[in-house]
C-alpha cells in the first residue's frame, strides 16, 4: 500500500524566517509517527501546511500516494486529514453535540443534523472507547475530555490521519494515559496518527517510527524500538543534552514567604485551598506535587495577590502581608514575582506584539520610559538583550506574541520575571509544552536563582521536575497540604499515594 503520507521537498517562508527547508517526510498508513524537534524547529508549521493553515512556498503532498492540493483546512477533511491543536478550537458554552457539529450542520434543518451526530457518536463510542456525556456543556469538562471532544470532532468528520500537536502539554498524567490507550486503538482500527510532541518518554512508549527536525530542517527518521530518549535529544539540539538535573546540596538561608492557615475559595465561592501552611526559604527550592485540580492553581494566584484569600496570614521578610493591600502590583514591588502556569491567558497577550507582552506588569520601569509615555525603541532593546540571552527563536521583538511557539513563548515570561531579580519566585509548569533543550536551560535557569539566594516555590505536574528541582516537596490534594518530603527520601510511588490524599496518619 502506498504511504498515508508523503511530504516532498516542503518549503515555507514567513519573511526573513525560514521556517521549513526542503523537509521530506514518509508516513506508513496505520502507524503512530512522532515529530520531535525543539521550539521553533518548524514542526507545528509543517503540520500546518499539511492540515491547509499554511501553504507551502513549494513542494509536494501526496495523500494515499495521490497528489492533492491542501489550500484550507477544508481540503484537508476532505482528503481525510484532521487535526487536535495543543490549544483546542472549541466554543465553550456550546454542548458536546454543537461542537460536533458545528460546520456540519448537514443543512438549514438542524434537528435532521443533529440526530446524524448523535448516532455518530454513540458508533464511535462504542468502537473506540471515546465515552462522553454529549449533552454537557464543553465548558464545564476537564481538560481531557475537551481534547476528546476535539478528537471525536476529527472523526466525525472522516479523518483517517490524526494529527496531534503537543496533546498532552495540558493533560495530568492519568489523562494522558488515557489518551495513549486511545491512540493505540486508532492505530488497530487502521487509522494513521502524527504525534507532535517534546516528552521523548511518551515518543518512546507509543509511537513506531520518529521523525526528527532541527532549526526549520528535517535531520533523521527513525524506527523508534532502534532510538533511545539521549540518542533522540542530541539530534534534537545537535549537541548532548544533560536529561538530569545538576544541582549541590545547599542550606537554606533566611524565612522568606511564610504563609499560615491560608484558605482561598473560587470564583464560584468553593473552598479550594484549605488550611495551607508552609515556608520558603532563600536559597531553597519548594515543590508543591499535585493532580491537577486540587488547589495549587488557586494557591498560586493568592500568594502573587491575584486573589483574596478568605482565612490565615502571610508574611513576607517577616513583614505582614494585609489582604486589604494585596495586590500583584503589591507583591511584586516587594520583590515576589510570578512566572503563572498558563502562559497564553495570564502571562501574554497574544495579539501584542512580543516587545509589549515582555513588560507586562513592568511598564512603570524609568529605563522603559518617561512617565507614562513609553519608549519603544528602548523595549526593543531590551528584549532582544533577553532574547539572545535565553534563545529565543526567531529573536524578533517585533513579533506577534502569538506567533512565537510555546517554548519560545514560555522563555519571554521566565526572561521578564527572572531578570528582575526576585527574592521570592512562584513558578507555575515552568516545562509546560516545552522541548528538551529549553527544559535544560530552564532548569539551570531555576538552580541558577536558588544558588543565588532566591526562594522559590514551583508548581508542577511534572514528578520527575519536582523530583529533580526540589530540596523539599509538598504534596497537595483536594486543597490541602497532604505530606512534606524531601526527594533523596522518596519515590514517586509514596508521592502518589500523598497526592491521592493517603497521608502518613491515614496509612
């Protein structure tokens, strides 16, 4: 049978940036295929171009060992490609069965529409195991099930290739574990999955062959049981890549945040976090381990003064903190700073350009301007300075925010917060959709501050991250600190049992 896919010779140019170089790429039909590379590589644009977003400069699709012409994303379903974007394409306050069926509607009469839809999916339930309550509103399901909605959209539509860019960046580990399962039952239904990702242990748990693309060019592919995770890094970053974390034992100096009985309810008036007591220290890093969901959001957006706790004390440098005074502003003019755990809604506006998303929170800095007059030129200035000092790719102040890849994204927050010397740092998924070069250097980035006497508490979902990075851990569930422990002295076996809520007393 020929290829599901074959890429000749794909270029494509945006300006100055050449994104793609001749990249050549086989896809065998009912396989799963990983393109690894890191941020800025040029995976997610060819991936682009093959789902119709871009078109490319020059070269050849074949779909089926067919020539095809993928001008829209139209063309693409049409050839029986679809496609799961890392952030989803889904209307919230619409149901499961809306956005099935949104621009499908199969004509002006909706109910006819909508009973095609549901009889659809209770067929693709049943053979793939894509269970999902139809009628519930997409904007009350967890993040797992939205990315199914999103699959089952693909599916519905005819999609025989599944392109996946970055799925599990936003998904716990027993989502992702779901997804996986998924995955392969696509795969035994005949179906061809691309898998984007920079998680190599889930490249090497799933997929059986494995591209490879560094700086816009593609440099290998792979049979992925003849790889390895340190092989698959130094061709992604072409040099070898250090997939541990150095760091020496330090003692840690002076209380720096010390937060008492801390309670904090959502915006519904839901108790989220309860009770919280803990100290960082300068000079020592704080792991708070936890399933997503259970607090650490909510703790995080307190202690930066985004929101009011209800009960309990906080002080900083000894000095109390008066909630009727707390604030970001506040907080980070005594020198606590916040790098938050989603980048796109909290740390960037996408729409700016990325010299005005990097002062975010700043903007009153003299050396940015007089007044409230800012100076442009001396913005620009400033973040190529960081941008060449933490690699961001392309280095170009002047682009959109949004056209930055994640990582490169998640280098313009840490480069703001880092480099204005804080004492204390909250660092929410620091990694999150992040490649394996700019993994290494955000981690020394980290070890780097702790040396240098900072204290900081960071938020991760990521076990081998907090393993790594931290001199104590924390583990929260359902908004309560369940454990401390500090890593030489545990496993992430007792850390789960922890983070399920079975704390020593209990067991």
């Amino acid at each position: 049978m020929s290829p599901a896919i074959q890429l000749s010779d794909i270029n494509k140019r945006f300006g100055e940036v050449h994104a793609n170089k001749d990249v050549n790429l086989t896809v065998e039909r009912g396989t799963i295929h990983g393109i690894v590379g890191e941020n800025g590589a040029g995976k997610s644009t060819l991936m682009s171009i093959l789902y119709g977003f871009y078109e490319a400069d020059s070269g050849e699709i074949r779909v089926g060992g067919k020539p095809v012409s993928i001008r829209s994303p139209a063309d693409a379903i049409h050839v029986g490609i679809g496609m799961v974007h890392q952030h989803f394409m889904l209307v919230e306050p619409l149901t499961v069965v809306e956005n099935v069926m949104l621009g499908a509607e199969g004509g002006t009469m909706l109910r006819a529409g909508e009973a095609k839809v549901r009889a659809e999916l209770a067929r693709l339930a049943r053979d793939y195991g894509l269970e999902i309550d139809v009628n519930a509103t997409v904007g009350d399901l967890s993040v797992g099930l939205q990315q199914r909605v999103e699959i089952l959209k693909a599916l519905y539509r005819g999609a025989d290739i599944l392109i996946l860019d970055e799925p599990t960046a936003v998904l716990t580990p027993p989502e992702a574990d779901a997804l996986f399962e998924l995955l392969q039952a696509l795969k035994q239904q005949g179906k061809t999955v691309i898998l984007i990702t920079h998680k190599l242990r889930e490249i090497m748990a799933v997929t059986d062959r494995v591209s490879v693309m560094r700086r816009g060019e593609m440099v290998a592919t792979v049979e992925t049981a003849r790889t390895s995770p340190p092989e698959l890094a130094e061709l992604m970053v072409g040099r070898r890549v250090l997939l541990r974390v150095e760091k020496s034992e330090r003692a840690p100096g002076a209380p720096m945040l010390q937060v008492e009985n801390l309670s904090v309810v959502d915006h519904r008036g839901v108790l989220r976090v309860a009770n919280v007591s803990f100290t960082v220290h300068a000079g020592e890093i704080v792991g708070i381990a936890g399933v997503a969901g259970n607090g650490q959001s909510e703790l995080l957006e307190a202690l930066a003064g985004m929101r009011q706790p209800v009960l309990g004390a906080m002080r900083f440098e000894g000095q109390e903190i008066r909630f009727a005074d707390h604030n970001p502003h506040r907080m980070r003019q005594l020198g606590l700073l916040h790098v938050p755990e989603d980048r796109l809604r909290m740390g960037l506006v996408p729409a700016f350009p990325a010299f005005e998303s990097a002062i975010l929170g700043f903007s009153d800095e003299a050396q940015l301007g007089s007044g409230p007059i800012l100076n442009h030129d001396r913005m620009i200035a400033d973040l190529a300075d960081k941008m060449k000092h933490y690699d961001v790719r392309p280095p170009a102040p002047r682009l959109k925010t949004s056209k930055f890849s994640g990582g490169n994204q998640q280098k313009i927050v840490l480069a703001r917060e880092i480099e204005r010397q804080p004492k204390v740092l909250l660092v929410g998924q620091p990694t999150r959709g992040v490649d394996i070069g700019a993994i290494e250097f955000i981690h020394r980035r980290l070890i780097a501050l702790r040396d240098a006497g900072v204290g900081i508490l960071l938020v991760s979902v990521e076990l081998d991250e907090i393993m790594n990075l931290s001199d104590r851990i924390l583990t929260m569930c359902g908004g309560q600190i369940t454990g401390e422990r500090k890593p030489a002295e545990t496993n992430e076996q007792d850390l789960g049992l922890l983070m399920a809520g079975v704390t020593d007393e209990a067991a």
